[in-house]
C-alpha cells in the first residue's frame, strides 16, 4: 500500500504560555507525513520556498517518505503561520498568515503518488482537493480535512468534495458550521447523508469521535499532565487515523478497524503536543506509540456490571 | 445502605431552542435525589417555600425518597433559577436568579439522614456543607460539588471541605479555577493532592473524567441526536454516581467500581437531557437506565491491536 497526502509544507511561529518558537517546521501535510509514515510509504505532495533548506526536508522525508512531489519555488517564500495561545492551550489566535508561494499551488502528481492506495486531501482550497481527486487512478479510501474559510466562501465545492470521499475528518465547531445541526452526532449524520461512510469528528482536548452509518464510537485524547504546543495535533491524528487504516486495509474499512485506528491516531497526536512542532515526533519510536495505543485501551475500559439494576 | 444528599430543591424557568418551560421542578438534590434513588433509599434535605405543591413533593419522592427533611417555610417563596441556552445548547446565560427561603438555608439532619453511609453535598455554600459534615456521624463515602462563586468567594472553606471529602465533583471551567493548572488532569491531581482520593471532572457534552492517585478513566456523553434541555445533567450524573458507588459498596471503592459508576451516571444524565426538567426522570425505568450502560460500553470498546508497529 502507500499513502499520498497534498496539503501545505509551512514554517509556523508560535507562542504558548510554555515558551515562543519564532521559525519552525509544520503545515498539515509535514504533519499527517511524519505520522503516517510509521505505517506505510507516504507521498508528500506539496509547495515550498527557496527558504526551505534541506534539513527542513530531510525532516519530511524521515521513516522514507517521498518529497519529490514538493515544489521548491527558487524565488518564493514558504507558507507562515504565526498563532498564539491562551493560558489553558484550548484557544488560540492567529496573529500572521502568509500564503506565499501556496497561493498558487496546483498540485501534479507524480506517477507513484496517482498510483497510491489511500489519499488524504489535508485542508486546502476545495477546487484543488477536487483537482487531486482527479488525478489519482484508484485510491481505495479516501479522507479529507477542511476549514472554516472553506465552508464560508467555497460551500458548494467543499460539499462536491465530501460527496466524494469516503472519510470526512473535521473539528466539531467546523461539523456544526457545515451542517447547521447543533449535535455532532446530528451534524456528522448529516454529513453521511452527502455521500461519504464515516466521520472523524476531532473535538481537542476532548478526544474525537467516529460516526457511521449505524455505530458510534468515541475516545478520549490521551491525558497530559502538561501540553506545550497544540499546533499540528490534528494533522498527526489524521496521519496515524489513516496511516493505520492503510496499513490494514483489505477491502472496505470495518468498524473494529476504524475504532483502532482512531487510537493510533489519538496516541501520536498526544506526542506531538509533549514538545514544539515536529521535535518529539521525529524522535518517537513505533514502541513507544504502541505502548500509549495499550495504554489508552487501559483508560477507556470498564467491567460489564455484576448485577444490573434492573435484577435488583 | 442510605444516602443523603443537601442542597437545593427549586423551581427553574428554562428556555431551549427547543422551547420553553416557565416554571418546572428543579435543583440540584432535586435531579440527584431522582437518579439515586434508582440505587438505594435517599435522603433529601432542603428548603422550600409555600408555593411549592404536594404534588412537586410527590415527585421529589419517587421511588421510595424521604423527603422529611425539605422544611417547607409557610410564608417563603421556593428559590428560583432562569436561564437560557444558546442554539447548540453548550452556553447557557442566567436570566434571573431569586434565592428566597434558600437565603436562610441552615441544613439540620433528622436522626435518619444523619446515618447515612454515604453523603452527597450538592453545591451550597462551603459553610453549610462543613454544618453539614459536622452533623453526619460516619459516613463510609463523602462526595461534593461546588461552583465558581464559592470559588471566588469563600475559597478557604471550600478548601476546608475538600480536605474532608472522598471525591470532588466539578467540571473542567472550575476546576481550573480552582487549581489554577491549565490541564484537567493536572488540576484534578492538584485536588488530590487537598485531600480526596477521586475527583470527577464533569465535561459536558464531552463526557466526564475520573482522576484517582494513580490512574486515570473517562467516558463520552452518550450521543444523543438531540438534546432538548440540558439542565440538571451535572446533577443527576452525581445521583447515578454516588447511587452505584452506595449500592455497590464495600469497604473502599475500587477503581473498577469507580468507572461502573460514571457510567450509571452517564447512562442516568443521558436521559434527563432528552426533555425537559425532571420529565424523563419521572418515567424511566431500571431496565432502561441498563440499556444504556451497556449501550456505553459498546460505543467505548476498541479490540485488542492484532499486529502492534513495533514488530513491523
């Protein structure tokens, strides 16, 4: 199997009440790449400047990845982001955008990345997720991530997106924002409703939740005693998610193997956040996400009841 | 087993997207008195005033309650809350707030609320919930909730009465002001460390958390496509709780206990949400309240890893 995500390669500032990074590596793309290439070969498709040094692609292209499907503009700048959180990391505020050289990103697949088994279209322009759509021959499952800005200005593109996927993976305000439907549960039934046959709806420091066609699971986020940077948690949850779809793939995903990917995906996101950007994810060690996937099997559980109430 | 549980029996005037209610039983030992007495014989103690009616009382003592210990006050009105919610039901404003005979609310314990084995202290000041305390002779298990007024306001007797319970009950908002820790777990340890051995962190339509020394469990809500009035949830997820932990107990709770009883308690709260005030509550049976336990279990269980990264 192998994996093609297209989205940003970016250089992030970021201030949280545990210290201030003023140029470090992220976008969605660099993310979902360093998470889901401990499953299986990934693709990175994406747009850079001629301040994005080798080192920062040796970063991307860690555990194998393939980078060719990065640009490198020689007269562009790289895509910045700079945000600041709050005191308790659940809010933040975007204090820079610079598209830069992403402005004009339209992305062309190289013959592996088209050829690919499983595609995650990160949050981009919806009339470029449906470009990419286009060009690859068969993925056997396809996600995608989206944005506020999208469901405002480009609606009718996004919702021809989501009709075709098979996964739709967003945060709850943006579920809501999409569907008008004041639940998750109810707005992620509403996004079935388009086309695709499940919903990751990625609630922060509250975990996620996955809804089908008739099932539901949630899973808390992994518990940290201290959070030093949120930026990119998303991004690797939806790289392990997927990662760990494509690695097992056989034929349609099931919903025993949807619930366990939603943990791998949930244990390398609670490591991104231990540390700023990338740092901790380019250290981590495949033991080391399978012990925090037991461990949060461990914090989830509780025994059937020994006498029921109804008996008494 | 018997528990009793002081705080206040009300009436509330609620408007929901879904509509609204102008006047209907409410209050804290109201909601818990409901869902505890699914488990064991309850003990309400509070204050009413003359306009609150045989018939309201009929209600607090469903399924077996003693409701002894409501003074009625011939010539005081019933405290009395308004609020409204916001079209995803997760904000809520106060409208009106008229504490009326609740002003002068000095709990005296008949001989048989004082025997109880376990003791619920709803949210009242911090004064009377240590008045309380005093009274109760020996309690096996002593649980409490506050809010973010005692907080502010009456911090060193609040402190005074965590030291002297079993396990807190609070969500996330206060237990970070009362901690002052930006994460739930890390504040939740910080309580801990005051004097109980569990704290429970309520997390709304998040679910909820159990933190004890050394372990760590939580829960989702239980999806609900629609949630009609979200009032008193806090409450009867503490009369579930408390209930099983009553039901069940035998020296010490376990943590294998503790969990079964946040989801009676989750399983309970569920129900309540789905109409207004104590409606559901009315009409619910054991044999429902099962259902969803189990129910619970099925939509937080994910299978064992067949094939761990590590040995890839």
């Amino acid at each position: 199997m192998s994996i093609t995500v297209v989205g940003s390669v970016a250089f992030d500032a970021v201030k949280t009440p545990f210290g201030e990074r003023e140029r470090m590596l992220g976008g969605a793309a660099t993310y979902f790449g360093l998470a889901a290439s401990f499953f299986d070969q990934v693709h990175v498709v994406g747009r850079v400047g001629a301040d994005f040094g080798d080192e920062d692609l040796a970063v991307v292209a860690m555990r194998g990845t393939d980078v060719s499907n990065i640009e490198r503009v020689p007269d562009g700048k790289t895509f910045f982001w700079a945000g600041e959180y709050g005191w308790d990391l659940n809010s933040r505020e975007t204090l820079d955008t610079q598209l830069n050289v992403f402005e004009d990103f339209h992305p062309t697949l190289s013959a592996a990345s088209r050829d690919c088994d499983v595609l995650f279209l990160a949050n981009i322009q919806p009339e470029l997720q449906l470009g990419v759509l286009e060009q690859c021959r068969e993925p056997k499952f396809v996600a995608m991530d989206s944005m506020n800005l999208w469901i405002d200005i480009a609606r009718d593109a996004l919702i021809e997106v989501i009709r075709r996927v098979d996964c739709v993976v967003l945060n709850d305000a943006e579920l809501r924002q999409l569907t008008e439907r004041p639940s998750i549960v109810g707005a992620a039934r509403a996004v079935i409703e388009m086309g695709p046959t499940a919903v990751v709806a990625k609630l922060g420091e509250y975990g996620s939740a996955l809804i089908t066609e008739d099932d539901f699971f949630a899973l808390p986020a992994f518990p940290l005693e201290t959070v030093v940077d949120p930026t990119g948690a998303g991004d690797t949850f939806a790289g392990g998610f997927v990662g760990y779809i494509a690695r097992q793939l056989d034929g349609e995903p099931t919903e025993p193997l949807l619930r366990q990917a939603m943990a791998y995906g949930t244990a390398l996101a609670s490591h991104t956040v231990e540390e700023f950007g990338t740092q901790r994810l380019e250290r981590l060690t495949a033991g080391e996400v399978d012990a925090r996937v037991e461990n949060l099997r461990r914090i989830t559980q509780f025994e059937p009841l020994p006498a029921p109430l109804e008996a008494s």
